[in-house]
C-alpha cells in the first residue's frame, strides 16, 4: 500500500530542505527519495519544483529520463536484465524471453503479488560475461536455462 500523499510530502521536505541549497541539488534530492520510498512518487515533483525554483517539466525531465527513478513502488525484488548489445549476442534475446515467461511479466512490469519488477537496462558494465542481470544490486553473468529458472524460484519465494 502507497503511502498518503501529506505522509509523502512530509517525508520528503527533510530531504529537499537537506540538499536545496546545495549546487546541483536535484540528483541529491532525487536519491534520498528514492532511498525513503522506493521510487519518485508523481505527487512530489511540484514541491521539489518549487523549492528548487524549477518548473515542473524540468523536474518530471530528469524523474523521467534516468531509468532508476521509477513512478511506481517496485516489486520486493528488482530484476534488470541487460538488452545491450553484447549480452544480445551472447544469447540474451532468450533469457529474457525465458525469464518473462517464467516470471508472466514483461518489461516495466511488477508482479500482481508485488514479488518481482523485471526492468531492462542497457549494460551493467558485464559484457565479458554475458548475458547479464542484476538482482536486487547483485550483478549476475553468464545467465542460462538453469540460472533463470534459479532467479525465477528465489524472486517468487
């Protein structure tokens, strides 16, 4: 369950009153939010906006450009898996064909059960060992069959 939206805000001023005087202070902001919550929830970008003396496109340009500032609580577990190039021709298009039906998610998507969110990124710096994912911060190469079907059973315990 979503906080309410004055729980959110109220939590969420500490954080900008911390970082607004700061040089940059966006990206700071940004990540406290995301450490308390999980995500950027929509309803605090006209607050960040206007202690930053910003407008709230260009607040919502940045929520929206960086791929870790979800709008969404994510599931208990995340679950990036990497679409670059090299993972591609390592076999990736198959593990993650594999790994959404295992999991009956498609990218961007959260489980019903709020178990798993699968995200794609597009490198996780692993190339060597490709194909790639990343569970809960834990990077993980050289993905198989036996390996998906691992991730699978331990995102749905």
């Amino acid at each position: 369950m979503q906080p309410a939206r004055t729980e959110i805000l109220s939590a969420v001023m500490p954080i900008v009153d911390q970082w607004r005087h700061e040089e940059g202070p966006l990206l700071p902001i940004l990540n406290g939010i995301l450490r308390e919550f999980g995500y950027v929830p929509r309803e605090v970008v006209p607050a960040i906006a206007e202690a930053l003396n910003l407008s709230r496109a260009e607040v919502y340009g940045v929520v929206s450009f960086y791929h870790d500032y979800r709008e969404n609580p994510p599931g208990r577990h995340v679950l990036k898996l990497c679409r670059a190039e090299a993972c591609q021709s390592m076999g990736g298009d198959a593990i993650a064909e594999r790994l959404q039906n295992l999991l009956g998610l498609k990218f961007g998507e959260t489980a019903a059960d709020g178990s798993v969110t699968l995200e794609p990124v597009y490198c996780l710096g692993l190339c060597a060992c490709s194909p790639a994912a990343m569970l809960d911060g834990e990077v993980i190469g050289r993905l198989d069959d036996e390996k998906a079907r691992e991730i699978a059973r331990e995102v749905r315990a």
